[in-house]
C-alpha cells in the first residue's frame, strides 16, 4: 500500500504514498506530495518557480492528450 499511487490535489499528478502527505483543508483532508509541501515553505521565488514547473508538465501532458485524440479521431 505504501507505493500505491495517489493523487496530489497541489501538482494534479500521481505519486506513490510514501511520498505524499495527508493535509486539513477547510473542504477536508487531501492529499498532497512531500515536494510540493516542502517548495511551498522555502519562500515565494521557490513557490512560485515551482508552480512555474507544474503549470509547464500540465501544458505538456494537455497538448500530448489533444493530440493524441486528434489523431485517433482522423485515423476514424
């Protein structure tokens, strides 16, 4: 169970449990990754070179899943 995959509310990515922590949010408990937690707290420049990073992966992984679908809906 400790490397079962889990989802990070904070990076929307999956980790293995071990490296996630479960957080008190005021809509309940989520969980979010150790890395995550840890840039957040080494001030603003970190935070936000680190959102700069997930803000980028996402872009990547959208525009790989469009395409993908793009080219599934021509091979139709």
């Amino acid at each position: 169970m400790a490397n079962e995959p889990t989802y990070c509310y904070h990076c929307r990515t999956h980790h293995p449990r071990d490296e996630m922590r479960l957080i008190v949010t005021k809509t309940g408990k989520r969980w979010r990754c150790i890395r995550s937690i840890e840039a957040t707290q080494q001030g603003a420049a970190a935070r936000e070179a680190y959102g700069r990073l997930v803000s980028e992966i996402n872009k990547a992984e959208s525009k790989s899943r469009a395409q993908r679908m793009n080219n599934i809906l021509q091979e139709k």
